[in-house]
C-alpha cells in the first residue's frame, strides 16, 4: 500500500493533472448548481477531453466533477428550496429555512464543511475498507434489494412533516407514479395512455425539477407584493464563510452522515438520495432535539452534506474492486476508466495499484479544490438572495425549461414538469409536501421489480425474504423505526391534546 501511493503521489502531483482536477471540479461545481443538470452530465462532458490524457489525469479530472457536483448541489437547495442534484433534496428541508431566517451565510458554509469532511473520510474509507465493503455490496440480491427499499420507504414517516397520514399519502401516489411505463417483468404498458415517451416511465428529472423548483415558483409568484423586496442584509454578506468548528460540534451528524453515505455508496444503485434522507432520518432520530428538524437546524445539513460526498468513496469500492458502478455517474466514470486503459475488478490492486492509489489521491485533491473554489465563491453564491424577485423567478424558470429540455430534447418533459409543479403547488398548500413524493417515486421501482424477481427466483416462496441474514436485518430495523414513529407520534399528540385541555381548564378557571 505505501509503494502504491509513493507511485500514485509522483502521478498526481504534477501541473497538469492539478489543474485538470481543479477544471473539473470547477465545471462540476457549476453544472450541480444549475437545477437539471447533474454529475453524470458533468462527467459525460469530461469524457471526449480526456482522452490522450494519462490515467490518473484524466481519471481525477473526471472525479473532480463528481465532487464538485455533489457539494455545490446545496447551493440552490439552501438559497431557493430548489435541489441542485437528487441528493440535495433532503438538504432543503433545514437548508432554506435557514435562509429564511437570514443565516443564508451560515448554511452554506455547514454545508461546504461538511461535504469536505464527508469526502475526506470516504477516501480513507475507500482506500483501507474496499476488498471488504465490495463483498459485502456483492451479497445484495433481489430479496437484499427489497428489504433496502421497504427501509428507504419507512424513512417517508420522518419526512412526512407534522402530519404521518399525509406523508404516507404522498409518498404512496409517488409510488403509484413510478409504476407508470413498461412493466420491467413482462413488457406490458402501464397506464401510458399511448403516450411514447412515457414507456420508460416517469422521468425523474422533470418530477424533480417541477415538484420543487416550478412550485416554488408558483408559490412565490402567488404570495408576490410589489410593494415588498427582499431583505438584502448585510448580516448574510458577513456570515458567508466556512464554518468548520460549528461543523464538528456536531460530530455525530457528521458521523451519521459519513457512515451513511459510506454504507450505502457501495450498493449498487442505491445513490445518493438513500444515502442523505437515511442520515438525516437517522439523525433526527437519536436527536436530543428531534422537533427542531424542519425549521433550520444545523445538524440536519451536516448529516446529508456529508452523506452526499461520502458516498461518492463508496460508490468508487464496487466500480473499482468489481467493475459494477455504485450509481449513474460512476457508471459514466467507468467508461472513462475503460477507455484509460483501466481494467476493474479484484487484479486491479495488484496489477495497477499504482493508478489505482493515484486515483485515491486525485480524488483527496479534488475535495481540497472543491473546498477552495466553494469558499471563494461563497459571498459570491449568497448575492442571489439580493436579485429583485421578479427576475430571481423568471431567471429560475427559464433554467428550469432549460435544464430539462436539454437533457433527451423531449417536449413531453416540459409538460410533465409543469404538470408537477402545479401538483406540487397543491401537495404543499394543503400540507402534504413534495419530499415523500419523490422517496416514494425514487424508491418504487427498486422495491416493486426485485419483490417481483426475487419471487420468481424463490417460485413465489416469501421465505427468503425473512430468511436471508441482510434481508432480515432490514426488514427489522424498518420495522423497529416505524414503531418508534408511531410512537413517537402518539407521544407528540397526546402531549398536544394534554396541554390544550390543560388550557381550557385554566380559561374556565378565570
């Protein structure tokens, strides 16, 4: 191991693979700031201009877009309620209250700490845990897959709001919205309506973009008052800065997040939004303060900002030690990998361990550049709260309409995210929220098409499902979570009607 990473240092410090990590962590960081473009677009972009480059150059240069992308996420998240990246989803829950409350500065620079440090430790993670972790992400199996979805599923409770029935509500039509396309069993349409562009199903993107960016549009252009501008407060200017002590007073969401992204980045096509709302969940369940989640509290950033880059650590152990990818941008990482002459699999340590410890280090030094651009640009990111709304929403829009289309050029996308909007608008006017819409449109097709192979695989035996070690272990952690929530729950209402009826006696008493 250290003769690899001598070799790998000679590699990676050198000016031109310096400057091609920081290029690329500079294009990822603006491509995860604009909404609908993602890493793995990021990282397609990448791919021609890195040919003829060595492997470690054009490998890290790549690797910085990815990290660039999953920090810089967080910036539209915090400042406007809209996700950068699917991972950033869960940032917006405690990000944009935050600025609400005018500590835009503050969010971000927990933020940008956080995704430092979560990507920091995954490459520690990465280089001394990979043969381990990849054999243990290799066990997954349709039974596995299942029961990590029926996991990711209970952690709607936690995201429902102040009300579970309504969350479970959403979360379920998201469900029902994800079944929509060509059956993945038997090739047969589902509720496509002859429609072609609906036979792979609901795209994501467009879900995203106009279940949190249009209807905060919409909901900011109904409640406008021209009479009305935004508060631009020196005091935001001011506290635009890193913010690495508080950070790490809140080390055990930080942990929580670095375990999270750690655990769930080498399952293979899991991603980074398991990854965020498992940390955020697992944090506000071991809170001392679970009630302050949702309103702009701290440790509800820090969790999901390092879960989001330390999963890319893991997603790297299965790409490299098994040739599988951990989630869409590292499967486009792995046709770079290719190309470079890069063969993964379990000789990759021994035949290349060179490159490979080489690649471990370009991606330290990408989180380094990321850390540095991210800072210098922070005051810069927070003059957005400072643009007259008129023209912060129509800038917005347009970016919306952009960033979708641009992906497959499909105009039935643009209607799909304006017919989400508009039902989002709806979701959060009467309380519902979107975040349950997506988990449960995210989450639906993992759970629905390996319940339905690992059935056929069993000859409709459900044994297996309670049986099988990893399976089981999900299943009761799911089960054991969605008690406490109901219990907690019951405890939050009981409390309630204790304290009104408590109130009613004291006004008769007067």
């Amino acid at each position: 191991m250290i003769s690899g990473y001598l070799d790998g240092l000679g590699m990676v410090l050198q000016f031109g693979t310096l400057l091609a990590i920081a290029g690329g962590t500079l294009l990822g960081i603006i491509m995860g700031a604009l909404p609908g473009l993602t890493s793995a677009m990021a990282v397609a972009l990448l791919l021609p201009v890195t040919f003829g480059m060595p492997p470690v150059m054009g490998i890290g240069m790549m690797l910085g877009a990815l990290c660039g992308a999953g920090a810089s996420g967080s910036i539209p998240a915090i400042l406007l309620n809209i996700p950068g990246t699917p991972s950033s989803v869960a940032t917006t829950f405690d990000g944009f209250p935050m600025a609400q409350k005018g500590e835009a500065g503050r969010a971000l620079g927990l933020a940008i700490v956080a995704s430092f440090l979560g990507g920091i430790a995954s490459m520690v993670i990465l280089s001394l845990l990979a043969p381990p972790i990849a054999d243990f992400a290799l066990r997954f199996g349709a039974a596995e897959y299942f029961s990590l979805s029926v996991f990711g599923l209970v952690i709607i409770a936690s995201v429902a709001g102040k009300s579970l029935l309504k969350g479970l509500i959403a979360g379920l039509l998201g469900f029902f919205v994800s079944i929509i396309g060509t059956d993945p069993i038997t090739g047969v349409d589902r509720f496509t309506f002859g429609e072609l562009s609906l036979l792979t199903g609901v795209n994501l993107l467009p879900a995203l973009i106009g279940l949190f960016a249009v209807s905060q549009v919409l909901k900011d252009a109904f409640e406008y008052d021209p009479h009305q501008r935004l508060k631009e407060s020196t005091h935001r200017i001011d506290v635009a800065r890193p913010r690495f002590v508080e950070t790490l007073r809140h080390w055990r969401a930080l942990l929580a997040g670095i375990l999270s992204g750690s655990v769930v980045g080498p399952v293979p096509g899991a991603g980074g939004s398991i990854a965020s709302l498992v940390a955020y969940d697992q944090t506000r369940r071991f809170s001392k303060h679970p009630e302050k989640f949702g309103t702009g509290h701290a440790p509800g950033i820090v969790s999901v900002e390092s879960a989001n880059n330390a999963l890319l650590g893991g997603a790297l152990i299965p790409t490299l030690a098994l040739g599988i990818p951990g989630e869409a941008a590292t499967a486009v990482l792995l046709g770079g990998l290719m190309i470079q002459g890069v063969t993964p699999g379990p000789m990759l340590f021994d035949d290349q361990s060179g490159i490979v410890y080489g690649i471990f280090l370009a991606y330290l030094v990408a989180n380094i550049f990321m850390l540095l651009i991210m800072c210098l640009g922070i005051r810069m990111f927070i003059r957005v709260l400072m643009v007259p709304r008129k023209q912060l929403l129509a800038s917005i829009l347009v970016l919306c309409f952009i960033g979708v289309y641009g992906v497959d050029g499909d105009v039935f996308n643009l209607y799909l995210m304006l017919g989400f909007g508009i039902f989002g608008y709806f979701l959060n006017r009467y309380g519902f929220g979107t975040a349950p819409v997506i988990l449960g449109l995210i989450l639906g097709p993992i759970a629905e098409s390996n319940l339905r192979r690992g059935l056929q695989a069993f000859e409709g035996d459900w044994t297996p499902f309670f049986t099988r070690p990893i399976s089981l272990t999900f299943l009761i952690i799911a089960t054991g979570l969605l008690a406490l929530t109901l219990w907690q729950n019951y405890r939050a209402s009981h409390a309630t009607a204790t304290s009104s009826k408590e109130g009613q006696d004291d006004q008769r008493h007067h």
